[in-house]
C-alpha cells in the first residue's frame, strides 16, 4: 500500500469487483423471475467459468505482447455493455432466453479480459519483491466485493429499481476503465522480447515449457485439482446446507454461513500482511490447500450450525492463503517472455477447472446428497493434495 500507483489500482479493483458482483444480484433476480429456468442458472455457472478454460492461455499470450492495460479496459467495456444490455433489456421487458444467454457469455468473456492481463499488471507495478503482498491485497479486494456487492445490490434494487439499477452499475467500472489510461507502463525493454500465443496447440507448448520447473507444475496442479474438485461449488450449495443445519430463518443462516466464509479469507489476508513469516513455498501451499480440504470435509459432516459456521471460517481463512501464495509463486517463477502464457495455464486451471465443480459437488448432490457429495469430494481432493505434496517433496529433495 506504500505504492501510489497500486492503491489507485486497489480502489478501482474494489469498485469493479463490486460491480460483477452487483450485476449477479440484479440481473439473476430477474432472469430467476422471468424464466424460473435451472438450467439458464446451470447455463450462467458455465458461461462465467468456460472462458477461463478455453481463452485464458490466448490472454496470457496476449498481454505478452499486447499492453495489459489495454486489454484490461476492453474488459471493462465488455462489462459496462453487459450492464447496460440488461437494462435495455428490463426496461423495455423485451428481454428472451436468448438474448440472457448472450449477455452471460459476454459478461463471461469479460472476465477473462481482466483477470490475467490484472495479475501482469500488478508485477508491472509493485516489482518481485511487493508481488506476494500485492496478490494477497488483491485477493482481499476480491472478497471485499464478494460482501459488499450484494448488500449494494440489494440497496440499488430497493431505491433505484432492477432496470435502472443495473445502468447506474456501469459508473463503478469507469474508476478501473480511466485510470487505466494514467497506469505505469511496463519496462519496454522486457514486452519487446516477448511473444504472441497463437492457437489451442499453445496451450500444450506452454505445458511442456514449464514441464522442467517444479514449483509452476506443482501450483498449477494445486489450482487444478482444487477447482475441479471443489472450487466454489459449495457456495451455490450454501442454501441446502442451511436448510439442512435447521438453525432459525434459513435465509439468514445462508446469509450467515457465506459470510463466515468470506470473513476467514478477510481475516487472512490481514494476518498475512501483518505477520509476514509464512514463507513462500510450494510444500506450504499444498499444505494450505489440505487444511482448506479438511475444514470442507468438517463442514460436511457437522449438524451443528456453530461449529458449521466455525468450520467454514476456516475453509475461507485457508483457501485465501494457498490460492495467493500459489499465484504469487507462478509470478516469480515464471520466464519473463512468457509470464502472460504461465499466468493464463494458472487461471485456465484455477478458475476454468470450476466449471466442473458443478458436477462432483453439484450433480453428485442432486444424486446422493450435498453432504456426501461434498464431503466425497473434500475427501478425493484431499488423497490427491497428499500426492503432491509427496511429489513435491521429493523434487525438493533431489
């Protein structure tokens, strides 16, 4: 927070984030409203993480090449477009499945506008020596939004209604958009050595590039089966496991439960700003990631709402720790000519991966239970982190 350039950033990322979040509340009440569609809900979880999966890596190359900043406010512009869309749509009530299912899409691909071409920028900013910090800041802006966002966007319906609600959405990406044009530019000597990504193969090509490096395999392997096993799959869930836990009005409970999640990962980044000697290291991240697992696997087996509640602190106080520890470690150890490639296999496996969580917690759920599903898979998750972790080991060692 010392550096001016990044606490701009911070502020703009807080605001944005917020928006996304903002837009979730507003236009999901009235598509649920509308439609009364699963499967448009089950069409929104996918268009918001697909484009992870499949356009990350091609960002990546793309702001290897291309200034991030750039690609950053086309992000913004494709969410100012998504917001305004909506409210064009709610205003005139003209609004068809199709026309929901595109806006999600691009709401989606927005999203990978900004994300890695984000992370680039902040090494660009803070320098090796700030990233950790910077990451684990940015990660707490990102939950800053989680909570705040639906408390504004429950604000904005109240006074301003759903359509014209979601148009004055658009004001909270313009802080990110325009400051853009004043951010610090990248050292030039290192964007000319770089190169573009050209198609899907690229994505094998940057797997072998980092096949010699231990710690980018290995984080990349952390993010990967954690979101394909768990990700956030849990959260659309939270409202089952409330009912469940049968402890007074299940909407505050839910409310209750999300927000002891988000607390943890709060309180989190603050004590590893303040304490500071957490080192570093792929073994602790994977340990991280383990602990995340076992407050999950509590979670799923507890029918007592307190220590639900507890347990779920926890699980977000631990997620926040091994996944910006990992990213942090994918930065620093990622060839400078192809940082934009390895952050984007990062993100491809971090967050497109969670487009499969809806399976192993969701669809299993529906078949055998959420607690088992859940429980299950906290369970796999945690084999294959000891696997790992053994792997990892033994790369050290040697």
């Amino acid at each position: 927070m010392r550096s001016v350039p990044y606490r701009l950033q911070f502020i703009a990322y807080v605001l944005a984030m917020m928006a996304d979040n903002i837009e979730h509340v507003i236009s999901y009440w009235v598509v649920f409203q509308k439609f009364h569609s699963p499967a448009l809900a089950g069409f929104a979880v996918l268009s918001h993480w697909l484009p992870f999966l499949l356009f990350s890596v091609a960002v990546g190359g793309l702001a290897d090449r291309v200034d991030p900043r750039r690609i950053i406010q086309c992000g913004m512009l494709l969410f100012i477009v998504a917001s305004a869309g909506w409210g064009f749509f709610f205003i005139t009530d003209a609004i068809e499945m199709w026309h929901a299912m595109l806006l999600l899409v691009n709401h989606g691909c927005a999203g990978v506008l900004w994300q890695t071409p984000n992370q680039l920028l902040l090494y660009d900013l803070v320098g090796p020596a700030d990233l950790p910090s910077a990451v684990r800041l940015n990660a707490m802006a990102r939950y800053l939004g989680i909570l705040v966002g639906p408390a504004v966007g429950g604000i904005i319906m109240l006074t301003l209604g759903t359509s014209h609600g979601i148009i004055f959405n658009t004001l909270f990406y313009l802080p990110m958009l325009l400051w853009l044009f004043w951010a610090p530019v990248r050292d030039k000597s290192v964007a000319v050595r770089r190169f573009a990504v050209r198609g899907l193969a690229d994505i094998m090509l940057t797997i072998r590039a980092i096949g010699t490096q231990p710690v980018l395999t290995a984080m990349t392997w952390l993010a990967g089966l954690t979101s394909f096993m768990i990700g956030n799959a849990y959260h659309a869930q939270m409202p089952g496991f409330a009912g469940d836990l049968g402890h007074g009005d299940p909407g505050i409970s839910y409310s209750v439960l999300l927000a002891a999640d988000a607390a943890g990962a709060l309180l989190a980044g603050i004590a590893l700003e303040s304490w500071g000697r957490l080192k570093g290291t792929p073994r602790t991240a994977i340990m991280l990631a383990m602990l995340w697992s076992v407050a999950l696997l509590g979670f799923a087996s507890v029918r007592i709402y307190p220590v639900a509640i507890v347990l779920l602190f926890f699980a977000g106080f631990f997620e926040l720790s091994f996944n910006t520890m990992a990213q942090a470690l994918v930065q620093l150890n990622a060839p400078s000519d192809i940082r934009g490639r390895v952050v984007g296999l990062y993100n491809m496996a971090g967050l497109g991966m969670r487009a499969f969580s809806g399976i192993t917690v969701g669809l299993f759920g529906a078949a055998i239970g959420i607690h088992w599903s859940l429980g299950l898979s906290a369970a796999v998750l945690l084999a294959l982190l000891c696997l790992l972790y053994g792997r990892a080991t033994r790369k050290t060692a040697g």
